[in-house]
C-alpha cells in the first residue's frame, strides 16, 4: 500500500486520540518502525497489522474508523489540498459527485504512482445515486463515505449514505441527496492564498 494512505491514517489517529495512542498501534502492530514515510510503499501485510492493531487498539469497528478517516481528511485544515483538490470537481454536490469517475486519474496526477480502485457513478434518479468502488485497496469504500459526507457539508448539502456491501466483486454505496442548500456551505476560493 502506498505510505501517502497509511500516512493519511496515522495523521488521523495522531490528531484524534494524540501521539501516544498512534505508539500503541503501532507497538501492537510490530512493525518494527514508529511512524509511516508518505512515499514509500508497504505490503499489505503491514498495512493489515497497522489496521488491525488499530481497531484494537481503539475499541471501534475499522469501517467506522475508516469513515472517520475519510471524513479528517477533507474537515481537517492540516489536509487542506485534498479538499482543494476535490473542490475542483464541481460547483455544487452533483457536479462533485459526477466527477468522482476521474478521481483516481486526478489523484495521479499530483502523485504519478498513487493507484486508486475505480469509481463509477451511476444515477438511479434525480438525486438517487450509487457509487460503484472496484476492488484494490481494502476498506477504500469506507474511507470515500467520509470523504462524500465530508463534501456534502462543504457544499452545504444534506445526503444520505448507505454502504450497501459488494456487488460482483466491487464496494456499492448509495447515495440519497435529500436537499440541495441545505445549510451554508463552507467558503471555496479558486485561487490558493500565500501565508
């Protein structure tokens, strides 16, 4: 797996539950190493010991962890270029949610050898929606409720997600948009501001 993802994780856990929580995992996990370097890869055995020792460690089920991690990672001002990046993808929910076909291209492109399942989104009906996640990367589809729950605040949407399990093979979650403008959304400026 590659380190950006794991390193994605531990940022979570490390500003979630802190510093000492993260030296349990991964003490638990037996690793052999404290901390993950973003551009490195690692098989999925260690990945799988970190995950494990996690949801261990921290007495909640992976999806709900991994959710949560979805959800940092675009809430979080630390991560603030992985929302920008998604920002990008529309104006409003739908358009977002219609350019999630090319996220794992987009991911690429700002890291050449980050692979991402891929994404399919198919519209039931007006505001029906499924998300079609193949497999490669266990526990992704969890991550991406966060994600997609995450920008439906940015946009100020209100939507229901639904992980509906597998389907030949790949991750299926259902999205339901209730009601467009559902709160104020939070402020997107297309230009990056210098500090």
């Amino acid at each position: 797996m590659h380190g950006l993802i794991n390193r994605a994780i531990q940022a979570f856990v490390v500003s979630t539950y802190g510093e000492e929580r993260w030296s349990d995992i991964m003490d638990s996990a037996d690793l052999g190493f404290a901390q993950f370097e973003a551009m490195l890869f690692y098989t999925d055995e260690q990945s799988t010991k970190m995950l494990t020792a996690m949801e261990k460690q921290l007495e909640r089920p992976l999806p709900e962890i991994l959710e949560d991690t979805g959800t940092f990672l675009v809430s979080n001002p630390q991560v603030e270029a992985l929302r920008r990046l998604l920002r990008f993808g529309g104006v409003n929910y739908v358009e977002f949610l219609h350019s999630l076909d090319d996220l794992p291209d987009r991911a690429r492109l700002a890291v050449a050898d980050l692979e991402l399942p891929a994404l399919e989104l198919v519209e039931n009906s007006s505001g029906q929606f499924e998300l079609i996640c193949q497999p490669g990367l266990p526990g992704f589809a969890y991550v991406l409720m966060g994600v997609l729950r995450a920008m439906a605040d940015d946009y100020g949407d209100l939507v229901i997600l639904d992980h509906r399990g597998t389907q030949d093979g790949a991750e299926v979650i259902s999205i339901t948009l209730v009601e467009t403008d559902f709160a104020e959304g939070r402020t997107f400026d297309l230009g990056a501001h210098a500090l």
